[in-house]
C-alpha cells in the first residue's frame, strides 16, 4: 500500500499539478471608446511542449462562444461573436485571452476553460460597460455658455444701433440683421440640445458643430453694426480681428475633438468660444459708451453727400442765369 501511494505521489510531483492555475481577474470593463475589448486569461502553471496538446473554450453564460482544439489547430467561433479570436502564438505561455470586436462584447459573464493533456482548469471574469463622458461637466458647461453669452451680446448690440438709428437707416438692413441674428439663435439652440452631456456619438459631435462653425455669423453681425453705428476706426478693426481669431482657434479646436473619443483639446476649443464672447462684450460696451454719446447715429458719409450735392446744383444753375 504504501510503495502504491508513493509512485502516486511521485507521479504526480513529477507531472506537476493536476489542476490548472489562474491568474484571477474578477472583472474587467469597457467603454465606448474601446475599438476592441480583451478579456483575460492566463494560466500560470501551463507547460505544453507542443500546442497540439492545447485545447480551449470559451463560454458566455454557459454558451459556446470560441473554442480551439490544438490537435488540429482549428478554431471555431458561434453566431453571435464572429469577432472572438485567440492568439494561438501566445497558448503556449499560458495566455488564452480572448478578444472581441465591441460591437460583439456583450455585459455579463465569460468563463475560460483550458485542458492540457490530463490536467484542466477554467476561470470566470465578469465584463463590465462603463459610460464615460465626452467631456467633463465643466466643459460641457462652458461650450455652451459662451456660444450663448455672445448671441446675446450680440442681441444688445442690434438693439443699440435699432433704438439710436430709430427711421434713420433701412428698414431692409435692419430686418436683414434680425432675420441672421435670429437663425443664428435657433441654429446654436438646437446644437445646445444635440449636444448633451454623454458618451461621444454623432448626435453629440453634430450637436457641437451646429454651437461652433455657425459662429461666423457672429463675426458679420458684429461688423455690419459697428459699420452702421461708428464706422471703421481702429478700434472696431482689433475688435473683428480679435474675434476672427478666436474663431480659428474654434474650428481647430473643433476639429481636433471630433475625431477622438476622449478630447485632449477641449481647452483649445474653450478658449476659442470664449475669445468670441469676449469680442461681442468689446463691442457693446464700445457701442454703448462712445457711440451712445452721439445724439443721433448719423447714416454713412456717401449717403450725407449725394443729397447735399444734388441740392447744390440746382442752386448754381440758378446763379448762372
């Protein structure tokens, strides 16, 4: 009995244990900036000398999902997770991690089962989804604030030049400037609504195009009413300089965040947006100051003289005769 026992004991020291071991991952999440999702499994006490005496199989909830069978190193996958694949370079390292496409990586529960001759093992790991925010909150704010903030700048500025220039200028211009203020407002409005706080999505990415690029619209509503209310003066050119500027560094900034999941240069998108409020504020509290000070907006130069000049003509006609 004992000789028995010992080449028992023997045998299996000398084969090494009869029961895989694991690294143990409980869980492991994703999110959706994931491209592929890799859930692991590594036996630590592997020693296969050929990868034909490998076989594998993983299972979601009890369902086949991969298995590979080294014998005849063929690896078959089920319906629903035609993206499951293994690195079979890696199996004999003890690395039977599987990889999915995120599309296919569903929450829940895989377990990994790994035969090795005689010996065996399987573990569980648990996949998680976790949502991640496009943003931060605070940024989330900010783009939409400042948008916001210069549209109604903007506003106040057309209702200085509407209230100083009253019957003086065209009515035409007028209505002009409000019907651009106003698709300028609905436009930015439902970019705002589009753009939730959540994951990156396309709805979210056009939400922010519709709050960014329209911003143009601010650039010649600004001009057209410091034009109409002073004119061009050095002032007024920094002012629309200062808010072309900051509408490049929008558009960059833009540009730089909608083609990556996670946005390393939201503060250079931020800036832009804030750069463009700061200009319309430049240009009521200049409007508001100096060219309120003025009685009455007088209308452009050009359209002072032609009248003036077609008064005078008659009356030199008159001296002649």
């Amino acid at each position: 009995m004992w000789p028995l026992l010992a080449a028992l004991l023997l045998g299996s020291a000398c084969c090494g244990s009869a029961q895989l071991i694991f690294n143990t991952t409980k869980s492991i999440e994703y999110t959706i900036c994931n491209e592929t999702v890799v859930i692991p499994c590594i036996v630590t006490n592997l020693e296969p000398k050929d990868i034909v005496e490998i076989y594998v199989k993983w299972k979601y909830k009890g369902k086949p999902v991969l298995s590979f069978d080294g014998s005849n190193q063929k690896t078959l996958t089920s319906s629903g997770f035609r993206s499951a694949k293994i690195s079979q370079s890696d199996l004999l390292t003890g690395i039977a991690s599987l990889t999915l496409d995120r599309r296919e990586a569903v929450v829940g529960n895989y377990s990994c089962e790994v035969t090795e001759l005689a010996r065996e093992g399987e573990t569980t790991i648990e996949l998680k989804y976790r949502v991640v925010s496009w943003f931060s909150p605070n940024e989330n704010i900010v783009i939409v604030i400042f948008p916001i903030l210069a549209i109604l700048l903007s506003w106040g500025q057309f209702g200085i030049v509407t209230l100083k220039y009253k019957s003086s200028h065209p009515r035409e211009k007028t209505i002009l400037l409000f019907v651009a203020g106003l698709a300028l407002t609905i436009i930015v409005v439902v970019g705002a609504i589009l753009f939730v706080p959540g994951e990156y999505s396309t709805k979210n990415a056009s939400g922010l195009g519709l709050i960014v690029i329209p911003a143009v619209i601010l650039i010649l509503l600004q001009y057209c009413v410091l034009m109409l209310a002073i004119g061009i003066t050095s002032f007024t050119i920094a002012i629309l300089i200062l808010q072309m500027l900051g509408y490049v560094l929008a558009l960059v900034g833009l540009s730089l965040c909608v083609s990556e999941c996670t946005p390393v240069h939201g503060p250079l998108l931020i800036t832009g947006l804030g750069i463009i409020a700061l200009a319309e504020l430049l240009g009521l509290v200049y409007m508001k100051f100096v060219a309120s000070n003025q009685k009455t907006i007088q209308p452009p130069r050009k359209a002072v003289e032609e009248p003036l000049n077609a008064f005078k003509e008659p009356k030199g006609m008159m001296n002649e005769e």
